[in-house]
C-alpha cells in the first residue's frame, strides 16, 4: 500500500528562502538593464530605463523558478519567456525611442549625463551587494538545513536498519522441512523495512500453520505492528491452530493496542492427512493447482470491533500445490503504468515461490512481496496417503 509522487524543490524549500534567492536573482540580472543605459551614455528615457532593468530583473526570475521546477525540461518555460522577453523589449524600445543627441553636448547635458552614469554605476554596487548578500544568506541557511536534515537523516537510517534486523530475526527460517510437505517462501520488502508479514510454525508432529498478511502503511510505524502481529501468532500457535480463532485474537490486539492501524491476514491449518482448515481477514485468497479459492469474505483486522472470522475446510491432496501471495505481486507495475494483476499471477501460480517473486520484480515491484508454497508430497510408496 504505497504511493510515489515527485515534490517540487520549491515546495521543500522555506518560503523565507525562496524570496530572499529570488531577489538576490532580481538584482543580479536587473544590472542587465542598468549596463544598457551606460552603453546609451545615459540617454535612454526614463519609462525605457525603468522597463529595461525591472523586465531583465522579473524574466530572470521566472528563468530561475521554471529552471529549478522543470529540471531537465526547462525548454517547456525558457523558449515562452524568451520570445516573451524579446517582445516585451523591442515594444519598449519601439514605443520610447532614445531622444536625438546633438554632437555637442551642453554644459547642461553633460552634467545630467554625468549624474545619470553616476546613478547607473552606484545602482549596480548596491544591486551587486543586495544579490551577493542575498545569496549567502540564502546559502547559508539552507546549508544548515541541509546539515540538520543529513542528521536527522542518519538517526533515521539507524531507526530503519534496526527495524529491518529485528525483520529478518522474527522471518521463519528457509530450508526448515515439514514431513510430508514441500514448503517455500520469499519475501522481499519494496524499501528497508516492510509492511508484509508470514509465519509457517510446526503444529505437533506432521502439521503445519501458515499466518501471513500487509498491514497498512510502510516504514517504522508498520515495521512496528508487523512485529507485534508476529509476537501474537506465536504465542498464539502454542495454545490453538484454528485459523478463524487466531484471526480473531489478532484482530483484538490491533483494536485494543493501535489507533487506525489494521492489516488483511490469513491463517491457514494444514493437518498431516492435507486437511486444510482457512480463514481469511481481507487477504487475497491463494490458489491450489493454478485454481483461486473461493474464500468466505471478512473485514481486515482492527477495522471494527467485534469482527468474527470463518473458516472453510477442503483437502490438499498428494501432489497439490498451495500458493499464498501478498498484493505486492498483482500490483506490481511496468513503467506504462501496466499492473501485473491477477491473470498473470494465476497463470505462474503453480510455479516456485522464487520464480513468481522474480517476475512480479522484473515487471516493475511497487510494493512489498510475499510469496508462500506448500505442495504435499507423495508418498514413497507411491500411493496417496488420505
């Protein structure tokens, strides 16, 4: 259960810090437009002078933001602008020409052209001074945050690779044999900690019981109620293997211990004689050689109090094959947007654990996957033991 999304670096950045870049940018570039009039010698008119440097200022502005917002598709903005700003320059020169000059200048004239560079040149100290300041306060503070962000970072990557080993500790263990049972698994978390969580626990001398589910969420919190939902079924399995019960009593942890957190699970009792006792809380149901079954439906765990569970019997016989996944194989999704789904899963069903696992990824894994495959074994002898 996950969504990706991309975030705009302007909406991560502090509006403080936007302003103040955005205005060191303004100022920068406005000497564009404060260089124009010293080349004119001071002669443009003043609408056209004020024109020149604000429209530089504000274009720059917007080259910057579109810049930082499109990334590698900046050309979408910059072309529109820069036609944009052609046109708004050549009707500002068109519309207020430079007043005609005589060859010889005034006493008067050269005093108003020397006040005017005069003003040019003291605009451009006190625009290149507010840009550059503007810059390394802005340079500055976000390198702090940066800092304190590179930090929180580390305690968080810490926080998540301690929750991935306490993972790893509370998965059954691979290669554990069952008599009369070919049993597999695979999981494989979508980021460090995951939201999928499978027990297969021995039952007495011949048989076996299989609890996996997803709780809603990913990272710490769901990391967190997947080992409390572990910790249960454990405790739970040494005092009954009835599917619907052990739902049930999960489904009372998560009511009483949680605040809106809830999973889909189910729990599966297969006796030695493949007798198979199941009971379904919100989980996608499995498939016995390569067919769905048909399962009662029930609410996921935690969602309302007092939710019964129900279980369904049929038999697995010699040489079936169970196969339990988690939606992270259904929902797994190529780069078009195509999901797996459940026709494919159903068509590779009966293959081992590991296979299925391998092209939900190669298809694009989205999600957290589990995968779980039990198949009875025929007997030495040859004939069907029932």
């Amino acid at each position: 259960m996950d969504s990706t999304f991309v975030v705009s670096p302007w909406r991560t950045t502090p509006r403080r810090s936007v302003a103040i870049f955005l205005a060191a940018v303004f100022c920068v570039f406005a000497i564009v437009g404060l260089a124009e009039d010293i080349l004119d010698l001071g002669n443009e008119q003043p609408i056209r002078f004020a024109i020149g440097v604000v429209a530089t200022g504000l274009f720059a502005v917007a080259y910057a933001y579109f810049g930082i917002s499109l990334r590698r598709k900046f050309w979408i903005a910059f072309f529109p602008l820069f036609a944009m700003q052609l046109l708004v320059m050549g009707l500002s020169a068109n519309r207020f020409p430079d007043p005609p000059r005589s060859p010889q200048l005034s006493v008067s004239e050269l005093a108003q052209m020397d006040a005017r560079l005069t003003f040019d040149a003291h605009a451009i100290v006190a625009a290149v001074a507010l840009g550059y300041a503007g810059f390394i306060v802005v340079f500055i503070s976000e390198g702090r945050r940066y800092i304190r962000a590179n930090a929180e970072k580390a305690v968080l990557d810490g926080e998540m690779a301690a929750a991935r080993e306490v993972q790893q500790l509370i998965l059954p263990e691979t290669g554990e044999s069952f008599p009369g049972y070919a049993v597999e698994s695979v999981y494989l978390p979508a980021q460090q900690v995951g939201g999928d969580f499978f027990q297969i626990l021995p039952i007495g001398s011949r048989g076996l019981l299989i609890v996996l589910g997803d709780v809603a969420g990913k990272g710490l919190p769901a990391a967190m109620l997947v080992s409390m939902l572990v910790g249960s079924i454990r405790v739970l399995a040494a005092d009954t293997h009835d599917p619907a019960v052990i739902l049930r009593k999960l489904h009372d942890c998560l009511i009483g211990r949680t605040r809106g957190g809830f999973s889909t699970a189910l729990a599966a009792y297969i006796a030695d004689n493949g007798l198979v006792t199941i009971a379904n809380a919100g989980h996608l149901s499995p498939y016995m050689d390569g067919q769905e079954v048909e399962l009662r439906g029930a609410l996921p765990l935690g969602i309302a109090v007092g939710t019964e569970y129900e279980s369904l019997n049929f038999k697995l016989r010699p040489g079936s094959r169970l196969t339990f996944y988690s939606d992270g194989v259904v929902e797994a999704q190529s780069r078009t947007g195509e999901l797996f789904g459940f026709d494919r899963t159903k068509a590779i069903s009966q293959q081992p654990a590991a296979a299925i696992v391998q092209a939900a990824v190669e298809f694009g894994q989205s999600d957290d996957i589990t995968v779980v495959t039990v198949e009875r074994l025929v007997s030495s002898e040859g004939i069907d033991a029932v």
